[in-house]
C-alpha cells in the first residue's frame, strides 16, 4: 500500500542529487582553463611540465561520457570516445564514493573532506536548534491563534509575523548583535566558544557554546517564526470549517480533544510540507547569519572560500548543502507520507 | 453592407467591446484593492522608494562615492547627517537613497527572468499535460528542492569567470549582470508551480474545447484564451516574486557578491558587517538599509496578497 | 390513538433505554416550541428560522422538506446547538423527555449530543475525518462518552459497520479508500454509536446515486425498527419522505407552511406551496411534455416581506395575505395549515391550478427545461459569456 509512495520519493531523491552532482562537476570544471591554473598559481612551470601535471590530475581524459574537452579554446565537443567510462566525470564519480572531495586551495591543501566534516557539526548545532525553537514556538502560536480568532492579539500577531517575514536573516541577527552584545554586553559577539578559554568541566565548556549560541539561534528562530505561525494559523482556520470538525462536536468532544485529535492531524499536513519547502531557503539564512556572528560553521566556510576563489572548497560545499537539502526532504515527505493517508494510496 | 465589411466591422465592434470589459473589470480591481487598507499603504510606501530610485539626485544630492565623502567616520546621527555616517565618513541616508535604484532596479529586471521562464513552463505545462508536463514538473521540483541560494552562490563566480569580471554587457557592469541572471534563473520554481495549476484548471473549462473544436492551433489558444485568464494570477505572482528577489539580491549581495561602486542594500549591509560596525554599535549604519529593505520587501508583500485575494479565484471567495 | 395508549405505546417504547437523569418519563421524546434562530451578519441580521413548532414521538420518523436555503437545515442544527458562531437561538423551546436544551451551556448540552441525538450530515466526503481510520471514528465517541474500554469499543464499531452493511475487513480503511455509498454507511454506523434515540439525516441522500440512495433508505428504514430509533430527516426530495416518513413538515423562508401525516399531506396538500412543490415533482407516468415550476424566489430573510412570506409567489394571495401572518391552525384531519385559506379546521381544502407551464410550445417528444440564457457563466469564471471570442 504505502510502499510504492515511499519508493518513488526515494528514487525522486537519488535521481535528484546525480543531477546535483553533475551539474557540480561541470560547473566548476568548465571554468576555462582553472584547474591546474589555479593549483599551479605562481609557481613558474615549463609547458611540457604543465601537460604532465593535467595528465597526472586525468585533466586531459574526456569530461564526460560523450567526448567534451577543456583546453585552453575552452569547451569543444570532440568525438564519442572509445570506452564510456574513460573519462573525468567517473572519475569524479569514484572520487566522490571515497567521499574524496578534492583538495582546497585556500588550506593549502588540506581535503576538503576534512574540513567540511569539521565544520558540519556547529552548522548543525545552530540550524538544528533554531529550527526546533521555531517550530514549537512559530506552530504553537499559530495553532493557538487559529484557534481563538478574532481576537485583537490575532491581528498583532500577523502584522509582527509579516514584518518578519520580511527582513534579511541576517540583518535581524546584525541588529540583535548591535542591541544584546554590543551595547548590553549580555552575549558575546562573534564565535562558538570563548577564544583561549580554559575550561575546567565539559558543563562549563557547554555554558560557553550555549551563551555564544543563544543570538545566532534566536536569530534563525525569528526568521522562521513569522512564517510557521503565520501559515498554522491558515491552516487550523481552514481545518476549523471543515464538517469533520462539525461532526467532532456534535459528537459531544471536548475543545481541547477536538483541537488534538481531529484538528491538529489535519493542520499539520500542509505545516510538514512548509518546513521541507524551507529548508532549501533556510540554507541561504544560515550561510549569512554565520558570517554576521563569526560562527565557525559551513556558512563562513562558504563565504571565504568564495572570496578566495577555493573552487574544490565551494564545489564540495555546494555538494554536502545540496544533498543534505534533498535528504532532509526526503525525510519530510516520509514524514508526511505517514501523517497523511491519501497520499499513499 | 457587404458580407466582408460587416464582418470587419463587426470585428472591430467585438475588439473594441473586448477592450470594455477588460476597462470595467480593471476598474471593479482597483475599487476593490482600494478597500484593502494595507494594500493600500503598501503602495504608498511603494511610490515613496521609487521616487527615491528615479530621481536621488534631486533627493540628496550626487552620490558620495569614496573620494567625496562629506563626514567624520562613523558619526551617529545628527542634524547634518541625519542617519550617521560610514566607516568612509560617508553619509548613510545618501547611500541609502542611491542604493534604492540599484536594489529595485535588480529586483525588477531579475523579477522579469523569474516571471518569464516560470510562467512560459507553467503554462506549457499545465497547457500540454502529459510527457512535457511530467519531465518540466520533475526539472520545477528539482529546482524547489534544490537550495537555490547555493546554487547562486556557486553559478555566481562561474558566470564572473566566464563573463570576464569588470566587463560591461549592455551598459550594465558584470556584477550587477551576475546577480541579476542567478536570481532570475534560481527562482522562477515555485511562479512555475502557481501559473501551471491554474492553467490545469483554465484548460477543463468549456470554452478551450470550443476553441479546440473550431480548429484553433495550440499556440492560438494559449495566447488568447489561457494567458489573458493567467494574467491576472501572474501579476498578483509578480509582485510576490520582485519581494522576494529584493532579498535575495540583499543576501547575495551582503556574502560579496554585490558591487562595490554601485552599492545596493545589501552591498552597504556587507560594508557595514566587514568595517566591524555590529562591533562598535553604529546601529544608524546597519539599520537604516535594514528598514529600507524591511519596507520595501513588506509593502511588495502586502500588495501582493492584496491583488491575491481578489484575482485568485480560490481565495476570492473566502475572506 | 387516545391518550393512555399513547402513553402505554411510550411506556413500551422507551423501555430499553436508559433516560438521561432530568428526564420527563412522560413527556414526549421531542417538542420543539417557537424556535427562531438568527445569524448575525456583516450588514446586520438573518433570522433564518422564525417561530417553528414541531413534535416527534418515539419510534417517528419526521421529514423535513423545503427549497434551500428554508431553514430546515438550521433548524435541525440548532436542535443540538451546532450553529455557526454567528448563529445564535433567539427564542424558543427544544424539550428532549422535557428538558429545554435550548437553555443549557456547551457543557451541560455535552451530555446530550450523540448520545441522545446525533447526525448524519450531508456529505460524508468531508464529515469524516480524512486521517483516522473509519472504526477508530466510531469508536471515538464510545470510547469518550460511554466510557467502555478501546478494546469493546473497537468491537463495537465492528458490529455497528457490520449492521449497515459494511464488510469488517473494511473497517481498518480510511475515508478516502471508501466509495460514496459505503462512506454514507459509516457516518450512519458512527450515527448509531452511543444508541441514541434521536437519529437526524441532513440531506443523507442527496449526494449518492439513485441506486445507492435505495439502498441507503432501505437501512434506515430497517434500522428503524430494529433499535426502535426515532428519524429526523431533512431533505429537499418529496420522494424520500413520502417513502420513509410518517409525518412531514414542509418549510418556507424559515417558517412552517404545513405539517402533518404523509398520507394526508401528500394526497391532499392544503397549502400553495406544498401543492406547487407536488405539483413540480415530474410523473413518471402521466403524459405531461411541460414542467410546472414555482416562478419567482426565495424571500430575502434580511429584509423578509410582512405578512406570509409565500404571498409573493402565490396564485392564490389576497390582500390580507400582505399584511397579516396566517397563524398556525390545525385541521380537523391532523394537518397544521398556516395560510389564510384555512383559518378554521373545518376548511375546505383549496386545488390550486399549475402556477406556471415552461415550455408548452414545445415539440411532442421534447422536454424544453431551458430557462433565460443570457446570464449563463461558466460555474468559477466571472467573465460573462459574451466575453468569450472563437
């Protein structure tokens, strides 16, 4: 019954990130020339030494199944090649099974790998955290005001959730910073942990990360707030005039039964669906308010290795933001899928 | 009469009732949007900052670029500056009021690639059902998951690169070209999605298989019948997209994307963030394009579901 | 009957329930007294349901007829108060074995809802809610009001869906997975499952096919005598109650316009309008090539006409029809009449000529129903049609 509609959402994933990854590979490779340009920046190198190294790196293997090149004239379309799997795309596919991402140019060579899954977790943290907090917070107040309309606090309630709605991330995060760290000083200013502090017990070291966290989570908690509350109040408004509620009542339930048995069940499909449409937004937020507040995450790794030019960096960036979007919706549409039994039929 | 004239005739006469119709029905959205008080406010507020884009000359004077700057480095506000000035000693309200041409003007050309792409694949979409419809839809959900703002990220440099940085493509420099293509090629999704469900319920109607019985082509009927009924959905969209791109445009800008000489908000957002302002509290700094941003994005939002509620005709029905 | 065999025939009839504590043992199941409703809307107020009496006794079954937008509906809802927020009950008596529900609080009329009457309401795509399994719906109310453990009540909801004819393995299905008929089915099963005394269908057929309608009257009408259930049934279909019922009542613009025993009031309608509405009715049989209609609406109920509110329609309006409200009188064969015609019980009983004929022009094997064509729009365009161009 459910299975075929769970089998599907996963092949809609899996066939998503392939494309991902291919539109990753030829982005960053078809940058004229880049590569061994960049690699070999400065260093003064004999034209024969240059072909050695492209061949080393397979640079001169075909880019893709069908026989596409990068020289120096750019892009050419040359032959179909002799064997399907001689060429820079599987390479980089195989490359990528090893979860080797290549090399950065900005950590003098460090893997990218590396530094990637050094920098996750406190992405994770902050986005996680957030995330909960709007959730509770953002779906709580709108099932509640859905549920007492009319009241005057309902119509502040929207107009402070669209004036939300409406600003820059990060710009909340710049303003919050400006009022409770630069001028009361009640939270630090930029990082996850105090620099060069020494910590007696991890509970101290916890305290530290917590008051460092409290800003930037409030910040992408604020964010999605507006938004959550805004579309749960729709929601429960709508569930509220549908004949099953009716019938609830007629039934003789309680007001609170009714709101958790029949109306919440019903309100949170179109909820569930809001929260994965956002995450791919919710990329963009964390990017900019880790580089407001200096947070050592996949966001300021982002924005500095698009200032240094650190192709690998952004490429193996773009593929770990990207797949973890698509998985993470993947996740949402099961959930879904079990909360609501139409669509498993 | 002859056969022929009268037809001509009587085909001007229809063209021209046509006209009418469309002059009343315009005129009945227009009372009605009247009665919206926060459609109304949006577009007032929506007036105030285009008159800042067309004409800051004459607001504020010439546009203090780094050489000309007319103050102390960052001074709170006072009757001479009244929004405080830079990390350059450059006045904000100036900066705030040129920045306005550049961030509504990308936000409105990128608003024009959105709308378009999005409501060509809509409407081909939801018009032709069927083998394109699934593989557009599949490419339009792949664009939605997608986080699109990374995907800008990334098309951003590749494009500079390829487009050759500090080069200029019909008077617009490379930059503001850059930004102004990757929001337009990264948000037409969900425009897509709206225009293509609306179009699916247009194409069951009576008067498309009418059309169809008389022989008229596919195109034809696309552009006669279906994109006059769409029209309506599409600018209440539109308005909802520019929005959005306004924010967009503002975070990429704010990562380094933007351009330095003709900063929009987010360009000044990104200044303030890297002179160390949060640091040092020159709030007047980070504030000011923050609310310009927050008003303009805001009234474009109210507008929008104002024009919503009455063009949809899903939700014109509620209230 | 006579009083004590009334009585007696109560006595009987109630004996297999458990009345409610403030129960009047010899009252009747249900009198409703003066009943109005009214709405309040943006631009002032509605009274939907005006001054309207009606009896049911146990074992009744009571139709409800009229156009839409009558009242009857209301009616039926403001029996249990399940009004809209803007619906409130204006005046009037709602006595259950006695007891006024019209009087009492959400809470205290809590104890009455389902388990003395409950509903089946129109429409039982959207009455049922779409993400519980059907049994787990009709065990909710067991389970909640009469306190029995899940485990009996599932058994319960079982036997119930068994009783209307719904196979048990279906019962684990959700709404969606259930055809129209069969969801009808399960709203009558969840109807019947705190055993009330009161059952009232809105519309329960109207959304179903002919052949599943048959069916669906035919488990009402079993039910009926199985559990000795009591039967509201409102419905603008005359062929439904003539077929089900026992006693009519025929509703206009809120108010009654007559009521009585199927037989008497289908065979010999007294009022205009119960006449027209007969009369509209298309006979299979006869050899008619026109369709009478009633000309004319419904009145505006914000603004209602002084008077009897049918006047306006009616071959038959004299002067005092305008200006007086004919009271409710009651025949000398049991039909209440509330029109100027029968203002004694020993009045004649007035035929009323067809109102009006569409179509008699009409070629012998052609049935003209076509009305006034040019304010035709398609059902969700605003564009009129001539806007559409080939």
């Amino acid at each position: 019954m459910g299975s075929r509609f769970f089998a599907r959402r996963l092949g809609q994933a899996i066939l998503t990130i392939l494309f991902v990854l291919v539109v990753n590979f030829i982005l960053f490779r078809s940058l004229p020339g880049s590569p061994e340009r960049i690699l070999l920046r400065g260093t003064r190198i004999s034209a024969q030494a240059l072909e050695n190294q492209r061949d080393k790196w397979g640079l001169n293997d075909p880019l893709l199944p069908i026989d596409l090149r990068i020289d120096d004239q750019g892009i050419r379309l040359v032959d179909f090649p002799a064997s399907l799997t001689d060429n820079q795309l599987v390479a980089y596919v195989e490359s990528l099974a090893q979860l080797d991402l290549g090399l950065s140019f900005q950590f003098r060579g460090r893997a990218v790998a590396d530094v990637i899954s050094e920098k996750l977790p406190p992405t994770l943290l902050l986005f996680g955290i957030g995330e909960a907090i709007a959730i509770v917070i953002g779906f709580g107040l709108g099932a509640l005001a859905g549920w007492r309309r009319g009241r005057p606090s309902d119509y502040v309630g929207t107009s402070v959730s669209l004036v939300l709605y409406s600003m820059p991330y990060f710009w909340l995060g710049m303003i919050l910073l400006i009022i409770f760290a630069a001028t009361l000083r009640w939270f630090p200013t930029t990082g996850m942990v105090t620099p060069g502090a020494d910590f007696a017990s991890p509970v101290e070291h916890v305290i530290d990360v917590a008051r460092h966290l409290v800003l930037p989570a409030t910040t992408v908690a604020l964010g999605l707030i507006g938004q959550y509350s805004l579309l749960m109040r729709s929601a429960v408004t709508e569930v509220l005039a549908e004949d099953y509620v009716q019938t609830a009542r007629a039934k003789g339930l309680k007001g609170d039964r009714i709101l958790r048995d029949h109306v919440l069940p019903n309100a949170m499909l179109p909820a569930v669906t809001l929260v994965a449409i956002n995450l791919g937004y919710i990329v963009a937020g964390a990017i900019t308010v880790e580089q407001v507040f200096s947070w050592p995450g996949l966001g300021t790794l982002t924005v500095d290795a698009l200032r240094t030019r650190d192709y690998p960096m952004m490429s193996g960036v773009f593929l770990v933001l990207s797949i973890s979007v698509v998985l993470a919706n993947l996740v949402a549409d099961m959930i879904y899928g079990v909360l609501d039994p139409r669509v498993r039929t | 009469m002859t056969g022929e004239v009268a037809a001509q005739v009587f085909t001007r006469r229809a063209r021209g009732e046509r006209w009418r119709i469309r002059a009343r029905q315009l005129r009945g959205i227009l009372r009605q949007f009247a009665r919206q008080r926060s459609g109304v406010l949006g577009v007032l507020i929506i007036a105030l900052f285009t008159i800042c884009a067309l004409v800051p000359d004459l607001l504020v004077g010439p546009f203090e670029s780094v050489t000309r700057a007319s103050g102390e480095k960052f001074d709170s506000p006072s009757p001479t500056h009244i929004l405080g000035t830079d990390e350059l000693g450059r006045d904000v309200l100036n900066l705030v009021v040129h920045g306005a041409r550049i961030s509504m003007a990308i936000g409105l050309m990128a608003t024009i690639i959105t709308v378009a792409i999005g409501a060509v694949i809509g409407i081909v979409a939801g018009f032709n059902g069927g083998r394109l419809d699934t593989i557009l839809m599949r490419i339009t959900d792949f664009f939605l998951i997608l986080p699109t703002f990374v995907l800008a990220l990334v098309l951003a440099p590749v494009l500079r690169e390829l487009l050759g940085e500090g080069s200029e493509f019909f008077g617009i420099r490379v930059t503001l070209l850059v930004i102004i293509v990757v929001i337009g090629i990264t948000s037409w999704a969900s425009t897509a999605r709206i225009i293509r469900s609306q179009t699916l319920s247009i194409r069951e109607r009576a008067y498309i298989d009418r059309a169809r019985a008389i022989g008229a082509s596919s195109g034809h009927i696309m552009r006669r019948h279906i994109l006059p009924n769409v029209l309506s959905l599409i600018v209440a969209n539109t308005v909802l997209v520019f929005a959005g791109s306004v924010l967009t445009e503002t975070t990429l800008s704010f990562v380094g994307l933007g351009d330095q000489l003709a900063p929009s908000w987010g360009q000044i957002l990104a200044f303030a963030q890297s002179s160390g302002a949060p640091g040092i509290g020159a709030w007047w700094y980070t504030a000011s394009p923050g609310i310009a941003i927050v008003l303009v994005v805001l009234s474009f939002t109210l507008v929008g579901h104002a024009l919503d509620s009455i063009l949809n005709p899903k939700l014109a029905g509620r209230r | 009957m006579s009083a004590e065999a009334d009585a007696l025939a109560r006595i009987v009839r109630r004996a297999g329930r458990t009345l409610p504590k403030l129960a009047d043992p010899s009252a009747p199941l249900l009198q409703v007294t003066d009943l109005s409703v009214r709405f309040t809307l943006a631009q002032g107020h509605l009274t939907a349901v005006d001054g309207v009496s009606f009896r049911l006794d146990d074992g009744e079954a009571l139709g409800i007829a009229g156009e839409s937008g009558c009242g009857k509906t209301t009616t039926a809802l403001s029996l249990l108060q399940l009004l809209p927020s803007n619906g409130r009950i204006r005046s009037g008596r709602v006595e259950l074995y006695g007891i006024d529900l019209a009087q009492k609080s959400e809470a205290a009329l809590a104890r009455y809802r389902w388990r003395e009457i409950s509903i089946v309401f129109q429409g039982a795509m959207n009455a049922l809610n779409p993400v519980i399994r059907v049994r787990d719906q009709i065990a909710e109310p067991i389970v909640i009001r009469l306190g029995v453990s899940e485990e009996s009540a599932r058994r319960r909801a079982l036997e119930l869906l068994d009783l209307v004819g719904i196979p048990t393995q279906r019962g684990g299905a959700y709404p969606h997975e259930l055809s129209g008929g069969m969801r009808q089915r399960a709203m009558i099963a969840m109807a019947l499952a705190c055993n009330p005394a009161i059952v009232i269908g809105d519309e329960p057929t109207t959304a179903l096919d002919v052949m599943v309608q048959a069916q669906i009257l035919a488990l009402l009408e079993s039910l009926r005598w199985e559990l000795g259930l009591s039967l509201i049934l409102i419905t603008h279909d005359l062929s439904v109650i003539a077929e089900t019922c026992d006693k009519v009542l025929i509703m206009y613009a809120g108010r009654v316009a007559e009521e009585g025993p199927v037989s008497r009031v289908f065979t010999a309608p007294r009022h205009p309008y119960t006449q027209a509405l007969l009369r509209a009715f298309p006979n299979i049989r006869a050899d008619r090539r026109t369709l009478d209609v009633i000309p004319g609406n419904l009145p505006d109920l914000r603004d209602p006409p002084p008077g009897c509110r049918f006047a306006p329609r009616c071959t038959f309006a004299m002067d005092v029809c305008r200006v007086v409200t004919p009271p409710e009188v009651t025949m000398a064969d049991g039909v209440r009449v509330a029109c100027h015609l029968y203002p004694t019980p020993d009045a004649a009983v007035v035929e009323a000529p067809p109102i009006a004929q569409v179509g008699a022009d009409a070629p012998d094997d052609d049935v003209d129903l076509s009305a006034d064509n040019s304010n035709l729009r398609d059902a969700d365009d605003d564009t009129p049609a001539d806007e559409v161009q080939p």
